[in-house]
C-alpha cells in the first residue's frame, strides 16, 4: 500500500527522470504514471513507475521509471487462455540498469534485496548501455534494477495483464493499493 | 529508385532528427535506418525513413523520421491471412506533425503533393502536438506530412508487412530499390 502523497511524489518524480532521458509526457500525462509497490509496501526499495503509451487488445508500449536502486521483482509471464503469453522486447534508454536473466552466477553491480535472497533466484547479470535490448519469451524469469542514476527505458510487448504475471516472491500483490484515507489525517 | 549516398545522407539526417527529439540511437544502429522513397525517386517530397526498435511475429515499435515538407503516400493496413491487419497507434514525440484521415476536408496547414491530388483523397487534417496519439485500424486509410521542421513519431503495431500495404497511389513500390553501380560512376 502506498500514501496518495507518496503516489504524486513518485509520478512527479518518475516524470522528471523521463524528460531527463528525452521523453516527451505531456503535463496531463504524468498523473496517468502508474507507481506500483507490488504490494510490499516499500516502493523505493521493491517497485517501478509505469507510463502506458498504447495498451490495446493486441500490443502495449510502455515507458518503465526505475529510481536509484529500485528493484523490480523477479516475475515471468504467464499464458492465459488463449493467449500464449506476453512476449516482451525492452530497450533500455537512460541511466544505469542491469537485468538478471537465467544463467551463470556473474551478478557483480547490482545487489540482493536486503533479506529477500531466495525471492530473486536468478543472478546472471546483464549491465545495458543506452540502445541495448532484451527480448523475453513467456514463461522466461527475469528482474532488473536500476543502479545509481536509476534507468528509463522502454517496454514494447503482446498485450498486457500484469496481473496475472507470476512472482517469485508469493507476497506480491501485482495491484497496488492507494491509501484512501487523507494523508494528512 | 534511390542512390547508395543518397541512402547514408538520409540515414544520417533521420539519425541527427532523432537525437535532437531526445530519441537514444546507437552509431551502429544509423546504418540500418531504412530510407523508403516508395519507389517514386523523389524521396526528400513523398518519403518516410523507419528505425525499427522491434519488430517480432507479434509486434512493432518503430520511430518514423520526416523530413521538412515530407509526404507518406496514402495507405492503409490489409488483412493478411489469419491475421486481421495492422493495428497502428503513432505518438508524436517532436517537430511539426499533420495526419489527413477520412473526414471533412479541414486541410490548412499542409499541401497536397504537386500533381497528385488524384492519389491523396482525404482531406481532413489533424495537427499533432508532442505526446498526441491516433490509432488506426485495419484498412483505415491515412497520410501525413512533416511541417518546417519535419517530423520524429513513433509507431506501436502488431507486426508489420509493410510490402503488404495498400495504397492509393498505384505508381507505388513499397520495397526501396537502393541503385547497385557506385554513385560515383
């Protein structure tokens, strides 16, 4: 769960990084920027800063804000119904970011979220400079993090329903939850 | 048909636009910039250059480059068969931008290409601001056009079979043939 005020500061803040990197988000935009603490209540240290572009039936492309040693948990994408499952291409933009995919341990930039060892299984590190690209099949594990600048980069995939991706670390609430209640209450 | 050095200059150009829209191009990656003169040999009034970022059997993200008082020809998106057609939402990120779509005709600040009025039937004009969108269904027809300063947008689709595009000029060759002899002979 996180605060209205934390969600606004995070859209704002998402927003400058962006602009920062050469994207273009309109003023109208930035409150569309979805802040998702995955549930665990500690968004600086586990979440992302999403701003959708297009999400239609068919394909979404999204720009992904990840602040200064954020964390973005270890997840697949899962087949649903129909739908093989969400075939994901990101090229990376701006910043520092590093992704860890299957593979040798070779994890030597990024860091273990503190007391979550066994939530991140995979440590092949794969440090991108500005143009790099990955490609994910469904069902292929992966998490990233943005290192000391943080990192913008660009998600283009099939069609989009993060909630129904899979998590590694089961208290993963893919659906964040905004605080009703007034802040300054 | 257009010249090998005519080529590289486009594709550098394209790649110069590019960077000053904030969009991140590696060197490496100019050269592949493709440069489509639609088979008209008169690139720099009804051309396009593409920079493909992906495109996979599902989808495409390309960033489309328009030069000052550059034209994409009329066309639109056929069915192909299973496939239902191209889905195609564009973004404009920087520079002067005017889509022409089924309409009334509101035609104000573009021009239709000298001597071609036949093949550019719809006259009803959108003038895009960084950041806007339109999508465009299968066998929704469309053109635009780059203003004084040209154009750099994105373009998010379902996969792209651009020789499968239909379009209202028939003199059209969607496949660029790049002249084989040296330029220089």
């Amino acid at each position: 769960m996180i605060s209205k005020s934390e969600k606004k500061a995070a859209q704002i803040r998402a927003a400058r990084m962006m602009r920062e990197a050469g994207i273009q988000i309109n003023d109208s935009e930035v409150e569309e920027i979805e802040v998702v603490d995955f549930g665990l209540g500690q968004l600086d240290i586990e979440g992302v800063q999403v701003f959708t572009m297009v999400n239609t039936d068919r394909l979404a492309a999204k720009v992904l804000v990840l602040f200064p040693n954020q964390t973005e948990p270890e997840h697949w994408h899962l087949q649903v119904g129909d739908d093989p499952g969400k075939q994901e291409t990101i090229r990376h933009i701006w910043g520092d970011l590093r992704f860890y995919v299957d593979g040798k341990d070779t994890m030597k930039e990024g860091f273990l979220v503190p007391g979550k060892h066994d939530v991140y299984s995979l440590r092949h590190e794969i440090v991108l400079e500005s143009g790099d690209q990955l490609t994910f099949e469904p069902y292929e594990k992966h998490w990233f993090q943005g290192g000391s600048r943080g990192a913008v980069l660009y998600s283009f995939s099939t069609t989009v329903r993060d909630g129904l991706d899979g998590f590694s670390d089961t208290e993963i609430e893919r659906l964040t939850i905004v605080e009703e209640k007034r802040d300054e209450s």
